[in-house]
C-alpha cells in the first residue's frame, strides 16, 4: 500500500508561481525556489536562504513536520513569528478560565513581534519564549498559595516547569532553552542590564500599560512614568503608539 502523500507536496497539484526566482539578499544572485523548500543554498556566496513565500502554517501541527521542512528549531530561529504563532497555540491550555492572564500574555506577544522588527541586538526566540510562558504556572498556583511572595515564587518555578517541557517538545535549542529558564525565574530583573533581560521588562510594562489605556484609565502622567521607566531605545520609541490605547 503506498503510503499518503501530502497534497501539497503533489507536483500535480502545483501551479505555476509555486515555482518562482528569488534574489540572494547577501550578493544578489538569482536564485530558484520551489514551494515546498524551507531554504535553498545560494550558488553565489554559498549561504541558505529562507524560502521567502514559505507557508508554515502546517509545520506548527504536523507531526511529519520535520520530513517535509527540516529542522523546525532552525524554522522557528529565523521566522520568530512562526515560534510565537506555536507558542500560543501551547500556552492556551494553561489559561482556561482565566481570560485576563491569557489576554496579557498574547498582548505581550503581540508587542514583542513589533519590537522585534526594529530590535537587533537580542535573541528573538528567547524574547518569545519568555514573554508567552512566564506565567504559564499562574493556574496551578493561584489556589494553592495566598500569600503573594510564596505565589509569585511558585508562578515562576511552575512556569519554568511548563516552559521546558514544551521548548523541549518544539525542539527548541539547549541555549535558548537555558536562556528563557533565567528569564522567567529572575523575572527578567538578574538580567536587566542585558539586551534580552532589558527588552523582557520592557515588554511587560508596556503590556500593562497598554492593557490599561485600553480601558481608558491610563493618564498622561502614567504614560510618562511608563516611558520613563522603559530600558530600550526600541521601547520608548514604540510606546506613544503601543500607550495611545489605539492600536
């Protein structure tokens, strides 16, 4: 019995842009994609060059993923939008009932992609990794603990139990792995000197901030005490648009 075949690796089902010519962005020469490859080697400067009309949509699931793209860790370090895409869909599982931790979370997401485009100093798969499992741990320490110390220490350690299982299902590299690990447990604050450090803090005044203009309730000294408190150029420069409650 032959075994199924992805249709879209079928060539019979191909049209003709699924084959297109795509210029090396390191020394310009022409270069030919097929749909289904994730990278091509470069005949010019040797370098592998991400598939720019790549659709990842179903590497996130499935499980022959590998077989048909490669290394998805690889996928996921050049394409951080495809770890965050992943990453949330992971997370939900842990925010049932709990609407408003769920929305802080994909929020952050969402401002960590922006400052990601303009960001080139820090660790794109760290900076998603932190921001949307740090507090992966909340549900299963909220009703243990009442105290807050003893339930923040208890989030973290948690959601660092959480993280790692799921960075290790997505194959996630080991430094990256370790990197997301001291992030979540020194809540950013051991590593605010550094650039992934400093941006993590960043992204979670900012989510507050934004969460709150959004309901109106953010004054234009709160904004400012919110600016001023940010780390990044990158941070401050975003958040007249990111505090203004409107995007």
């Amino acid at each position: 019995m032959q075994a199924a075949k992805c249709p879209g690796q079928d060539r019979r089902n191909w049209k003709p842009e699924d084959i297109f010519d795509h210029n090396c962005p390191h020394c310009q020469t022409a270069m030919e994609f097929w749909k289904t490859d994730a990278r091509v080697k470069c005949p010019g400067c040797g370098e592998h060059i991400m598939n720019p009309r790549f659709n990842l949509g179903c590497a996130l699931w499935c499980a022959y993923a590998e077989q048909c793209v490669g290394d998805i860790s690889q996928i996921f370090a050049e394409r951080p939008e495809a770890l965050r895409d992943r990453l949330e869909l992971e997370v939900r599982r842990y925010f049932i009932g709990e609407s408003e931790r769920l929305k802080f979370t994909l929020e952050g997401g969402t401002i960590a992609s922006r400052l990601l485009e303009v960001e080139k100093d820090v660790e794109p798969p760290v900076i998603i990794g932190a921001v949307l499992l740090h507090d992966a741990g909340y549900t299963h320490c909220k009703d243990e603990h009442q105290e807050e110390k003893e339930l923040q220490s208890c989030i973290r350690e948690k959601s660092v139990e959480l993280a790692v299982k799921i960075m290790k299902e997505l194959k996630m590299p080991r430094p990256v792995q370790d990197k997301v690990k001291e992030l979540i447990l020194n809540n950013g604050e051991a590593e605010s000197t550094d650039t992934n450090g400093s941006l993590f803090l960043d992204i979670k005044e900012l989510t507050t901030g934004k969460l709150t203009a959004l309901q109106g309730d953010l004054s234009a000294d709160a904004k400012k005490k919110i600016i001023k408190k940010l780390r990044r150029k990158s941070s401050r420069e975003f958040a007249e648009s990111i505090l203004s409650g409107k995007s």
